[in-house]
C-alpha cells in the first residue's frame, strides 16, 4: 500500500475504533440521562466545542462566515450525523454492538457504492462491479452471522 493511501487508512482505521467506542459510551449516557435523543444532543454539543476549538486554533475562523454563502443541502450532512448518534445509541442496547455497526456498514457501503458509481459530491466515478457487489454481499453476511 502507497504511503498517500496508508496515511488515510491508518488514521480512518483509528477513528474506526473510536467511534466503535463512542456508541456504547453514548448509549450508557442515554440511559444515565433518561434520554436518547438528550444523550444525542449532549455527544454532539461536546464535538461542535471541540471542533470549533480546532478550527480556531488552525485559524480557519472565517470558514464559520463563508459556511453562510454554502448551499443548504450541504449542510444537511450535520442532521446525518446526528440521525447516525442516535440510532446507534439506541440500537446498541437491543442488539449489540456488532451487529449495530454490522447494519451500520451494510448502509454505509450500499450507499458508497451508488454514491460511487454516480461520482456524486464529486467524487471519482468508480463502477459498480461483481467484485464490488460481493464484497457489499459479503458485509449482509456478516451482518446476518452476527445474530445468529
């Protein structure tokens, strides 16, 4: 593997683990707090601080005003997000952790490979193949081995 693919793997990988971390943490907030959707609430207050903190700290202040000039669709990445906090919270209790993030994946890379092959946002056009298909056949599999 290349050093300008190893780098972003790595570092994905890393955060991987953190925010296998991360939905468990959260789902024993929502049961301390009484809330999901509170739990919700309190994971992403604490990262809009500490993001903010960085983008003031890397002085990329001004990205905060030309976010403003942004098209409103893009910001609907934020509501994503948190849709993404709440539903792992509150599946990781009745189902587990694995199987969570089995189903997780499985959207994930469904989506990826539309997304994918449309070159949406962007991004390179990467055909929808077999070998691609199987790998996302692969993942259902799992995630059904997880529950069995």
């Amino acid at each position: 593997m290349s050093p300008q693919v190893l780098l972003p793997v790595a570092i994905v990988f890393i955060v991987g683990i953190g925010f296998a971390i991360q939905a468990p943490l959260n789902a024993s907030l929502g049961k301390a707090i009484g809330s999901g959707v509170g739990a919700a609430a309190i994971s992403f207050g604490v990262g809009f601080v500490a993001l903010t903190v960085l983008t003031l700290a890397f002085g990329q202040g001004p990205a905060f005003a030309r976010a403003l000039a942004a098209p409103p669709l893009l910001w609907i990445g934020g509501l994503l997000g948190a849709g993404v906090v709440w539903a792992m919270l509150w599946s990781v209790p009745v189902i587990g952790i694995l199987t969570a993030f089995a189903a997780l994946l499985l959207g994930q890379l469904g989506a990826a490979l539309v997304l994918d092959a449309m070159g949406a946002f962007g991004a390179p056009v990467t055909p929808i193949t077999l070998k691609r298909v199987l790998a996302l056949a692969m993942v259902a599999g799992g995630l059904i081995l997880s529950r069995l």
